[in-house]
C-alpha cells in the first residue's frame, strides 16, 4: 500500500473518530425539528415523527454530544501525531529523491 493511501486512510478515520458523536448528535436535532419536534437536552420530549414516538431516541441520540468531550481533544492529539509523521515523511521522501539526483 502507498504511503500516500495510508495518510489519507488514517486522516479519514481520525476524522471520523472525532466528529461522529457531534454528527450524530446534530443529526438527531435536525430530524426532530424538521417534523416539528422540541428538543432538549436534559428531558425527553414527546416527537411523533410518522405516526410513532421517537422523544426517546431523539433525547438518547442527542445526548452522544457529551461523548465529544473525549473525542475532540483525543482527535486533536491523534491529528497533531499525523501531521508530524506526514512531515517527517516528506522530509525523508525529499532527502531521497535528492540524493538520487545527485
């Protein structure tokens, strides 16, 4: 596998890693308000969403924010970790292609 494949694999997870409780979180408000629905954060509240009752699952699914709290920062960490190794790579990669030229 190329070494440029393998960053971008490890960017998209990292990504995904970090942001999917506040898609998911964001996702859940959207839905409810789109049919009409209150939202909160501290109660579940009544959402008949096609003729069934989803104020609980909205409620629960909103409440994956809280989990961003970890996610963000590890996130943040593990990014900061790819972007030195993305550097001491291409570093490496000019040093050899320099070499060979010479």
């Amino acid at each position: 596998m190329r070494a440029r494949t393998v960053f971008i694999v490890l960017l998209v997870l990292i990504l995904v890693f970090a942001l999917w409780p506040t898609a998911l979180s964001m996702g859940a408000a959207w839905t409810a308000q789109l049919f009409g629905c209150e939202t909160d954060f501290n109660r579940a509240i009544p959402c008949t969403i096609n003729g069934e009752e989803w104020g609980q699952t909205v409620f629960e699914l909103q409440n994956w924010a809280y989990v961003s709290l970890f996610t963000i920062p590890v996130g943040e960490v593990l990014l900061a970790i790819w972007v030195v190794l993305l550097l001491i790579y291409l570093m490496v990669r000019f040093a050899r292609r320099r070499a060979q030229s010479n």
